[in-house]
C-alpha cells in the first residue's frame, strides 16, 4: 500500500527539479521577517545538499555499500503496541534478517515475518513485525543480519537489547514529542541527550528538508545524528512516527513508508497508553494539491476525507471512547492565534479541521499537539473549539522544543522546555470520566 500523501516512484531527479523545488518553498519562519525558505537554504546549506560531501571518511566506511559490515548503527523500535513493536535495522547492502527475543535475556523465541513465502530482507533497511506480546512487558532482543546470495552465509548477530510493551489498562503513562528537527543534528542530539525514558517518543513531523539523497531516509529516521553509528534514540523511548508536509516531498519520499513503521500500517493511527487514548492523524501539505510546488506529486485531500471516515469510527472504539484523557497529535496546527492572516502557506490546516472537528468535539478531545511553525505556542479551548492547541518549536537550537507529558488517574501534566530545560510553557487536564 502506497500512503496517499506520498510522492510518485521517482528514483532519480535533475537539477532543475531540485532547484524549483527549493525555490517554490515559501513559508515564514516565526523568528523575524526570515521566510522559511531562506531557512531552507541558508540555515542547513550543507544539510540539504551538500552532506554528502562533509562526511568523514569513518562516516562514509559505516553507510550503505561498504561490504565489511552487514548491519549499520543501532536498530530503532518502532510502532509500539499492546501486543508488539517492530524492528527495523539498516544494511550496507542486500541482506536478510530476523529478530530473536523473549521475556528474558535467554531469548528462546524468533520473528522472521515470512510473507509471501521470503524472508524479510532489503538494500538499506530490514524491518521484522513482532506480534503476539504481552502488554506492559519487558522483552529482550536482538537483530541478526546474513548475507543474501551465499550459501552458507556471513551472520551478524547484534547486542541484545529492550523493550516495554505499551498497556491499555496500566494506571500512568509517560511520552515525549519532537518535531520539526530537519535534520539539525546538533538539535537532535541535544533532543537525545534531554529526552527522558517513556513508554514511547513520537516525533511529530518535518523529520527532514525533503528528500533528494539516496541512504538520506534510512540514516534520518532510523539513525539521526550524523555520525557513524547515529544516535540510539529508542533505546528507551520506542519510536512512532507523524509525518509533517516535508517529509511526503521529494523523490525518495516514497521511502519513508518502505523504512519506518506504524501501529496500523497507515500514516493514521490510535492507541492507548496507561489512562490517555492518542488519535495521531496525518495533515499533509500546507498547500493545495494542485500547488505548482508540488509538481502534482501528492493527493492529501482524498487522504484527509479517508482519515475523516476513519476517525468517526474509532472514536466509538471502547478504549478509545472511555479514556480518561483524549490527546489529538498532528503535524499541523488545527487552531492557530492570527487565522484571519493570510499567508503563502497554511499555518494550520484548516482543510483537516474542516473534515475532522465534528469527530474531535464529539470525542472529547482536550488538546491537539502540533508543530510546523517553528515556534511554541499555547491556545486555550473556547466554545467554539472546546479543545486546546500545544504547539512546539523549530529546528535550531534556539527554538528547538521538548515536549513530555504525564498521566495518572489525578492529572495530565504537558510541560514544553527549551534546549536548557527552562519551562516555556505547561498545561494541566483533569480526567474525563
């Protein structure tokens, strides 16, 4: 299945496409008179285009195609469950690989995810589906990669490592949201360092300056940082992911679905963590789908109809519609505090409110966490919108934001902090029922 908002299989792409590109993004960074594209071009010149040609000569000997290694960096745990994760790893070149786990360090279990009668295998990432799990429980694991066309095969056979279940029924829950990094190492890096460990991290779109490099996929979302190994981002905070409308631009953006993974196998999904139900929902573009900077390479609009369709029916999802706390994630904002201003690109995405807030009033949600104006912000519920609006920073340092949140039976605490961990701004929510 292709995500409707995903770009056409385009493998490769001239000068000119790139250029126009680049030039036809025109969005306002919050910070001074700055539009985004200047941000695009100016503040990661180097990232968008010319990071190939920085890195070092150990970073290059870790990445794709170089045969002295199977696996590269660190697997990442993605799309947590009740009843599972996924495990997805990278390769430097054609290979396949399975997943051994279990309750305790002695494993004794093995996830191969034979479909369609192969073994998972892949170029550039590997990705092994774990079913069946307990909720709310540790499991150990470990990732094995093997040659592809021997014979008797090279194996690899990683560390073990960990990971929590998420549980429906637990009495609290922890998590943590990025958004908007676009690739600014140094912003995720510091992100890492300052992210606590959670039932789950959700990084909540713009993952990157769309996507033009081959390997740039595979490094950003499976193992950020820029450096060799990346950075072991889930190892204590498995990973969901939302995209943002840079992240279904460019040529390999198609890659995206191929490399990463959802609860649902969708862009969309709900869930629930300890006492608070979480309806994640894809926004799309900021512009039009017959916006000559798209290059008629996306179909948002159906998609947001079908997320609509699909949002009317699991709000009447037991867990989901008994949940003490109701929290909306999406890249762009639904509600923004200067609406009436038009601008060259939606700074909330009026298109997704319009087909979704009957849903979301009628659930009861109490605040949609957003990002994708590179700036914090807060918007109180009122009659009309009975639910409140988070929003987080932007990709540099100085308006890169962390947002986490807590749940028990007495509150929901949501407290957004700088790259210092000054507290900007914190909201509090009683349960529901």
């Amino acid at each position: 299945m292709i995500y409707p908002c995903a770009v056409s299989r385009i493998l490769t792409a001239g000068n000119k496409d790139i250029a126009s590109s680049l030039i036809g993004y025109s969005s306002k960074t919050s910070i001074g008179a700055m539009d985004r594209r200047k941000f695009i071009q100016l503040s990661t010149a180097g990232t968008v285009i010319g990071a190939a040609t920085s890195a070092t000569a150990q970073d290059k000997a870790a990445k794709p195609g170089d045969p002295t290694t199977l696996a590269v960096g660190h697997p990442a745990v993605m799309a947590p469950r009740s009843d599972g994760v996924e495990i997805v790893w990278r390769v430097s070149g054609l290979a396949k690989g399975y997943v051994e786990y279990g309750t305790t360090k002695d494993l004794g279990s093995v996830a191969r995810n034979d479909g369609w009668g192969l073994r998972p295998a892949g170029k550039e990432v590997i990705k092994v589906r774990l079913d069946g799990l307990e909720p709310g429980t540790t499991y150990h694991y470990r990732v094995v990669t093997e040659d592809f066309d021997r014979k008797t095969p090279k194996k690899e056979t990683g560390p073990l490592r960990s990971f929590r279940t998420l549980s429906a029924t637990a009495a609290s829950t922890s998590f943590c949201v990025w958004n908007d990094t676009h690739k600014h190492n140094d912003t995720i890096k510091k992100l890492a360092s300052i992210t606590p460990p959670s039932d789950f991290l959700l990084w909540n779109g713009d993952t990157c300056n769309d996507w033009y490099k081959e390997g740039e996929v595979a490094e950003t979302l499976i193992s950020p940082g820029g450096t060799k190994s990346g950075i072991d981002f889930t190892a204590n905070n498995p990973l969901l992911i939302l995209r943002g409308n840079h992240d279904g631009r460019g040529t390999h953006a198609y890659q995206v679905e191929d490399y990463t993974a959802s609860p649902s196998g969708k862009p969309w999904y709900a869930f629930r963590s300890g006492p608070v139900a979480f309806i994640c929902m894809d926004t799309g573009e900021d512009k039009p789908d017959d916006s000559p900077y798209l290059f008629g390479r996306v179909a948002c609009e159906p998609m947001r109809r079908e997320e609509a369709e699909w949002l009317a029916k699991v709000i009447e999802q037991p867990e989901i519609k008994n949940a003490p706390y109701r929290v909306v994630c999406c890249h762009i904002p639904l509600r923004w505090i200067d609406e009436a201003t038009k601008h060259s690109y939606d700074h909330y995405s009026k298109r997704s409110r319009d087909l979704w807030h009957e849903s979301l009033v009628k659930w009861g949600t109490q605040i949609v966490i957003s990002g994708h104006t590179h700036r914090d912000a807060q918007i109180e519920a009122n009659t009309e919108f009975p639910y409140a609006q988070l929003v987080g920073g932007g990709p540099k340092m100085t308006q890169a934001r962390l947002i986490t949140g807590k749940a028990d039976a007495k509150q929901l605490v949501l407290t957004v902090t700088d790259m210092d961990k000054k507290k900007t701004q914190e909201l509090n929510f009683k349960p529901l029922t």
